[in-house]
C-alpha cells in the first residue's frame, strides 16, 4: 500500500487540484449508470451536456474508478458482466464477466478486486489485472452487504449490511470474517448504507437509511459510539477535497447535511429546491461542486459546495445510481464511485 504521508489526513494526497500525471488530460466528464434502463450517460461537466449514452446491461448500480483510475468499470449486477469504459474518450469498450457486481472496491495494495455480491452475501476476490478469481469470502450474516472503506493501513476493511442492521470486519490478508457489529437500532429494511473513515481514521461514519442519520463507529471497528440525526434517508458520504467536510446525502428529505468530518459536528444543510432523492456520486477535481444523482427523481443535482446552492439539475435515464467523476485527485481508488488516497 502506498504509505500514508499525513497521519491526520489520510486523504491529503486527493485535495483540490491533485490529479496525477497518468489522468490529468481526461476531459472532465461524469459517468451516471442507470439500474433500470441498464446503460451509462456520460456528461460533460461544463456544459451539462449528454455527450453519449452508452449500452451496459439489465441493472446497472455504480461506474468504478480502477485502482490505478486509468479504466472505469459499469457494474451490472443481473447480468453478472463489468463494461470498461475508457476515461480518455469517455467509451465503451470490452465486457468482462463478474460474480454479481453490486459494487466494486480494490485492497489498498491493488492486489485484488471485490466484487460485492449483495444476493449472494459474499466478497469474490479478483486478480485486478487478469479477472481470476482468487477467493470467495462468504458473509452469510450480512444480508444486503453493499458498501465499504478500508482502515488507514489497509488491514481491515469494514462492509455494511443494509438489510442486517450491521457491519462485517475483514481481515484483507486472509480475507476472513473478523467480526461483525450492529448497530444500537438495528433495521432490517433500509438500514446501514454508505461508509466512510475519518481523515485522522478516528471513526468511521455509517449513512443509515432508516435511522435518518449517521452512526459513528470506532476507528478499531469494534463498537457504535454514537449517532448524528441529519435526515429522512441518510444514504451517500462524500469528504470535501480538504476533507474537512463531510457530505450526507437524505435520500428521502431532499436534503444534504455537512458535517465536520472530524468532529461530525453539523455544520449546515442545503435543501434541494422543490425536494428531490440526492444519492450518490463525488465531489469534483476543485472541489468546486458536489455532483450526485436523484435517484427516483430521473436527474443529477450539482450543488456549490462553497454556497450550497443548487447549480443545475440535469435530466437523465431511468434509475440513476452510483454516478462517477473523471478525472480524480489522489494516488490510488479504493473503488465504489470514487474512494481516492
């Protein structure tokens, strides 16, 4: 794993302006996948405009920044298949087979792809460059498992389990069940959702859908210490470039809470004008806006992240899910719709 150079901000490699060398020409382009229509838009971010629409599958939930974040991955989880689309062009090209690919992260050390499989409750470990699967972890306690992040030394990695009410631990070396931890108010129905560790790795913030807010988790990833009300739907958490921020999407008010992401202090909320479904997606490569899609509402919100205020809402397909940006700072992806370090 590449060492962590700021111990009080693990993220200070991916700050505004940071992109590397290898992805610094891609034209600045968001990828928004659609879980019903089955296909990925691609928008320019300066214009807003749909530059082309791109075939995947039969439900397509994120676009995945490799680890090296010279490829992207379309994850369609029914039809058991990746599409890469090249960030240089903002293409389609091969498809590669894939064990039920809700959503996709990489070990710190590159090594493996995961792909999580949510129906079937398990990690399958990939070979990053040739597509072998390497390991099978089943997590049968963890129903609805969909979301991770990764401890600041790339030992543990924490998934949550939406329709569990809980968290599973993995050892990343030996790709075991650690442990598994729930949450104080345990729901079965749209519970734990989104993760992500603090940028002094004291915590871990847990988006929980039905709790209407944000669990924090101790950065050993052994106990809940407490809970942070930000909305009806608490789903998606995105760090502002200086990882200062942290932003909560509510799914469900129409809404997203910045916190203090050291702190979890509420800082203030923007409200999306007429409601709307704010989900998942990233911030920018300034740091400038905040761009997520609407997931029942068919659109993508691009906020201001200096103001809050709601720049623009663009109209796309059916059922937009985990929306990605390009180019990204940072040395390497962790995966999901842009995890970068």
């Amino acid at each position: 794993m590449p060492p962590v150079i700021d111990q009080h901000n693990i993220y200070a490699s991916a700050g505004a302006g940071m992109v590397g060398a290898a992805t610094a020409g891609f034209p600045h382009y968001a990828y928004v996948p659609h879980n019903k229509s089955g296909d990925v838009w691609v928008i320019d971010q300066l214009t807003h405009r749909v530059i082309r629409k791109c075939a995947v599958g039969i439900e397509v939930q994120h676009v995945v920044p490799s680890y090296d974040m010279t490829e992207l991955y379309a994850t369609d989880d029914v039809g058991n298949k990746i599409r890469v689309i090249d960030p240089r062009t903002g293409r389609c090209g091969r498809t590669i087979p894939v064990i039920d690919p809700y959503n996709m992260y990489f070990t710190p050390d590159g090594r493996y792809a995961i792909s999580v499989a949510e129906e079937l409750r398990e990690l399958v470990w990939y070979d990053r460059h040739t597509w072998q699967i390497k390991d099978v972890t089943p997590i049968p306690q963890c129903a609805g498992i969909d979301h991770a992040d990764f401890s600041a030394d790339g030992r543990t990695a924490v998934f949550t389990c939406e329709f569990a009410g809980r968290v599973a631990v993995i050892d990343v070396a030996s790709h075991q069940v650690l442990r598994t931890v729930d949450m104080p108010v345990r729901n079965t129905m749209m519970g734990p959702q989104d993760i992500k560790l603090a940028p002094d790795a004291s915590v871990y913030y847990i988006a929980d859908s039905d709790s209407n807010g944000v669990w924090v988790l101790n950065g050993a990833a052994t106990k809940v210490l407490r809970h942070i009300p930000t909305g009806n739907g608490a789903h998606g958490l995105y760090l502002s470039r200086s990882a200062k921020e942290l932003y909560v999407t509510n799914r469900l008010a129409g809404t997203v809470s910045v916190l203090d992401a050291y702190t979890g202090r509420k800082i203030t909320q923007w409200v999306i004008p007429g409601g709307g479904s704010p989900d998942m997606g990233n911030v920018t490569a300034d740091g400038r806006q905040l761009w997520v899609s609407g997931r029942y509402d068919n659109v993508v919100y691009v906020f201001d992240t200096r103001t809050g205020h709601l720049i623009a809402k663009i109209p796309v397909g059916n059922g937009p899910h985990g929306l990605a940006l390009v180019p990204l700072p940072g040395r390497y992806s962790l995966g999901h719709t842009g995890i970068t370090r």
